[in-house]
C-alpha cells in the first residue's frame, strides 16, 4: 500500500466498490474489468483503477478483476473482516430506528446495546434482537463488558459533546454522530457526522438555482443569436 495518506472520499467509494462486487457475487460473476464494472453500476472506471492502485495490484491484464478476490482484499482494508459492536447513546426514535435496522450485520457490525437517561426506557428492550437499554451513567462499564468499539450518538444537540467526552474517556475512538453540532474530539479519535438538516437544506438550494441545463441552453440561444446576427451583417 502506498505510504500517502488515503482520503476518506476514497475509503467511501471503496465501501460503494463492495458492495457492487457483492452484487456481483450474489449473482454468481467470476470476473469483471473495471469499465464493465463502471457501466454496471454508474462509475468511474479510471476512478476505480486509482482508488485501489492505491492499495496495491488487484487486476490481470485480459481478464480484469477476480469478483471474490477484490471483495476479500476491500474487506479487509476497510477493516470488515473482524467483526464491530456497536452502541447507540439515545433510545429516542432515531436511536430505536438505528437499533432496529437489519443492514448493519451485512457488513459485520452488531449493535450491542442501547443507552439513555430516561428512567421510562431504562431496561427496557428494543426490537427483534431485544438489545437493551442501558442507564447512561454506566456508558463506560457496558462498553468494556459488551466489547463495543463503534459508537453512535443520537442525542439532542446541547448533550452530544457531554456524551463524546464520557465515550473518549471510556476509550472510545470511533463514534457517528447524528446530533446537528460540530464536536470536539481528542487526537486519535474519529467523529463522522450525518447531519440530515445540511443534507436538505443542500438539495433545497439545488431546486432554488437555476439547472445547469437551463444555463447551458440559455448560453447556447445567446451563442446562436450572435451567430446569425454576424450572418445577417455579411
């Protein structure tokens, strides 16, 4: 592997690459270059043949890529092949909807357990796999006794640097945040945050601007007015 630093748009197209190739798996393909792979699901084939240059040498010349080969060597650089428990600090409705969804374990994470402060949900147990909700005055004694390493926060705004400093001080160094707040965290852990609002609040200024397209044609009309106002001159 190359010594340079990997991006994290990078390590997210390869976790986009993955799950292409487990399609491809599923579908019983041995084999695939990776301009089929490309036209197949919507990408980049030179992107592709440099997000994993960076990691070595993966392809044949005239055969392309082995399907099961490179979905075991992205697996394992993206560190999937142990496997990842995960605690969510918030038994609210995003909390709870987190628990509940089946798609984690597809990609080796088990959520493990479920934290809050409300005497209400203390101790109760949450959806199909009855993961348990635990009092979070005891963050730091479940996470060392269920082995957590990934957590999530899915708390209010005001509380989420109050819970990122018990989960660093548990020893937590990789943590998902949905609270909208930028957060503070000590060297040698990773914060990623999903904040749902920014996302919207994007795709309204896409719908408030003008489309490229209606931009382009304006520009094309003007072009052709030009032109043929030169023609009527000559």
């Amino acid at each position: 592997m190359k010594s340079e630093k990997i991006s994290e748009l990078t390590t997210a197209r390869l976790s986009v690459y993955l799950r292409c190739l487990n399609t491809l798996h599923e579908a019983g393909i041995k084999t695939i270059s990776s301009q089929a792979l490309a036209e197949q699901f919507n990408l980049n084939s030179a992107q592709i043949r440099k997000d994993l240059g960076y990691f070595g040498e993966f392809g044949v010349r005239g055969v392309g890529y082995y399907v099961d080969d490179l979905r075991d060597h992205i697996t394992k650089i993206l560190g999937l092949d142990s496997p990842h428990r995960v605690g969510i600090v918030g038994a609210g409705r995003l909390g709870t909807a987190l628990a509940n969804y089946n798609g984690f374990e597809r990609s080796n994470f088990t959520v493990a357990a479920l934290f809050d402060n409300d005497s209400q949900k203390i101790g109760k147990r949450i959806g199909d796999s009855r993961i348990l909700v635990h009092d979070a005055e005891k963050i730091a004694e479940v996470i060392r006794a269920e082995a957590i390493d990934v957590m999530v926060i899915a708390v209010p705004a005001k509380a989420a640097q109050k819970v990122l400093n018990q989960l660093m001080s548990a020893g937590i160094k990789a943590v998902l945040n949905f609270a909208p707040v930028s957060l503070n965290s000590r060297r040698g852990v990773k914060v990623k945050t999903v904040d749902l609002t920014t996302s919207l609040e994007s795709l309204s200024y896409f719908l408030a601007s003008p489309s490229s397209s209606a931009v382009t044609r304006a520009r094309r009309d003007a072009r052709d007015k030009e032109v043929s106002q030169k023609e009527q001159r000559i």
